[in-house]
C-alpha cells in the first residue's frame, strides 16, 4: 500500500500514469530523468544549496584565504560529481560530458557562496 | 548591530531589490508580449525536436537547427529592448549608491583579492588593508548571486538554449557547423 506521504510526491499526469515530482526524483538513487533541463535544474539548486551551507560554516568557524575557496571549489564539484555519477548514475553525455554538468550553475554557486562568508564573517568575527 | 554591518545587510536587500526591479522591467517590456511568449514556445518546440533527432545527422535536422537558431536569436533582440532600459535606469542608481557609500568599508572580506580585482574591492577606500570591501565589489557579488536565482525562481531564466546560442555569437554555436 502507498503511504500518503509518498501519494503527496506522486502526481496524476493527463494520460492516467504516475508523474513523481522532481524533488523525490533528486533524492531517489537512479531516478529516470524524461527531460535533460529538469536534471540540469537539479544540479543548479544543489550547487546553490551547497554554497549557502558551506558559506555559513566558513564564516563561522572562520576558514580565510584561497585555502577556502580552493576547498569550496573541491567540494562543490566533488559533491555534485559524485551526485550525478555515482548516486543518479545518469548518462554524462547526453548532458554535453562532465565539464557541462560540473559547469551548470558553478559562477552563481561561488558568488552566492562568497556573499554568504563575508556576510557571516563580517558579523561574527569583525564587530 | 555596527555601521559596517548594517551596510553589508543593506547592499544584499539593495541587490534583491534592484533585481526584482529588473526583471519587473523586463516582464513589462517583453516577457508578457505576445511575441515572447511565442518566441520561447517556439524555441521549446524545436529544441524538443532536435532531442529526438540528436543523434542522427540529416538535412531536415540541420533545418530544424538553423531554424530555431532564428528563433533565440530573435528572442535576444527582444530581450534588448528591456536591456536598454535596465542599463539606463540602474546607471542612474549606481551612481546614487555610489555617493552614498563612497570611501565606506562595508564589509571585511575573509581572504585578499587578487591584485587585478583589489582595484574593484578597495575602490575609493583609504588605507592599504585589502580585506576591506568596498560597495560596489560586494554589490556585484550579490548581483551575480541574487538575479539569477530570482530569475529562476520565478520562472523568467532564458532556457540553456537561448543562453548557449547567445555566447556564440561570437563564434559559430555548438551544432550549427555540422548542418552548414
């Protein structure tokens, strides 16, 4: 029987089949992605949601210099690799190859991610 | 909560802001014209073509291709219309900002930017600390950051075809060579 949680995820599409909402998708291991821009739009906001986290404990903590940043970078790419190809194992070219998948929302995640380390630092460290 | 805070926390509302104000101008000028919507629907349809035929290499794909290239191209020369109008309204706006925090840290940054973008984050602020920020480095931050996440979230982002297609004009765009 479906638990009604997983009947709030699950959508009635126009031709009677099941649609599963994107976010239940993201988080389910191999998830069967119909459209190539819905995976893309995955990826953007994980890298988002990344940045805004590690922001956050990097001013917090506080973690300066490039040696923060390189490690953003390491971790931003490391995480979301291992997202697409380990845990969605989805098909990298069909994608334009890894550079593209690594590239989706990259300059926006670092500027967001900067944004949030001054921000914290600024207040916890510099008043 | 100190002086440089309370900038920083102004300049990140000032970026939401003037974000949302542009998108508001451009969904006045473009996004709710006929034209644009029936532009990007077009731009959809053949993109979806184009998947289905993507592996196979044939004359009626490389029309479909040059076709619904004219199409985003199109849509950027609409979409140029609000970029005007943006450009002109936010130049006015810079420099208001400008005046106003002119000679301000209003931030300390955790790192020290390289030397070619010192001359953004220390502009116009005294002293040889580059930890200090200066308005306009933090403003572009939170630019970069914020518009394009609102633009998403409200559903306004041009489609990765548009985008790829715009910076290209440069050079010949991804496929293009293969039909010509």
């Amino acid at each position: 029987m479906t638990s009604s949680w997983k009947r709030k995820e699950e959508v009635h599409a126009v031709n009677g089949g099941l649609k599963q909402s994107t976010w239940s998708k993201a988080i389910s291991c191999k998830a069967v992605w119909g459209e190539k821009d819905e995976f893309l739009d995955v990826v953007y906001w994980f890298r988002q949601i990344i940045a805004i986290i590690l922001g956050v404990i990097w001013g917090v903590a506080p973690l300066k210099g490039f040696l923060g940043i390189a490690i953003f970078c390491v971790i931003n790419a490391g995480v979301l690799y291992l997202y697409f190809s380990s845990f969605q194992q989805v098909d990298e070219e069909e994608y334009g190859g890894t550079w593209e998948l690594t590239k989706e929302g990259f300059m926006t995640s670092f500027a967001l991610f900067l944004v949030v380390w001054i921000i914290f630092y600024t207040a916890l460290h510099y008043d | 909560m100190s002086t440089m805070f309370a900038d920083t926390i102004l300049i990140v509302f000032i970026s939401i802001c003037t974000a949302l104000l542009a998108e508001g101008i451009t969904w006045v000028l473009v996004y709710r014209t006929d034209k644009y919507k029936r532009l990007k629907a077009e731009v959809e349809k053949q993109s979806k073509k184009l998947e289905k035929k993507k592996e196979t290499i044939t004359e009626s794909a490389g029309r479909q291709q040059k076709k619904k290239i004219g199409e985003i191209i199109k849509m950027i020369f609409v979409r140029m219309k609000s970029m005007f109008a943006i450009g002109f309204c936010f130049t006015a706006l810079m420099g208001m900002f400008n005046s106003i925090f002119d000679g301000r840290v209003v931030a300390k940054l955790p790192f020290v930017p390289l030397s070619y973008i010192q001359g953004l984050s220390h502009r116009n602020l005294l002293g040889e600390d580059y930890t200090d920020c200066s308005f306009i480095f933090l403003y572009i931050l939170c630019t970069m950051s914020i518009r394009q996440n609102i633009q998403k979230m409200l559903g306004l982002a041009p489609s990765r075809a548009a985008t790829k297609q715009a910076g290209g004009f440069l050079g010949p765009p991804p496929q293009a060579a293969k039909f010509s």
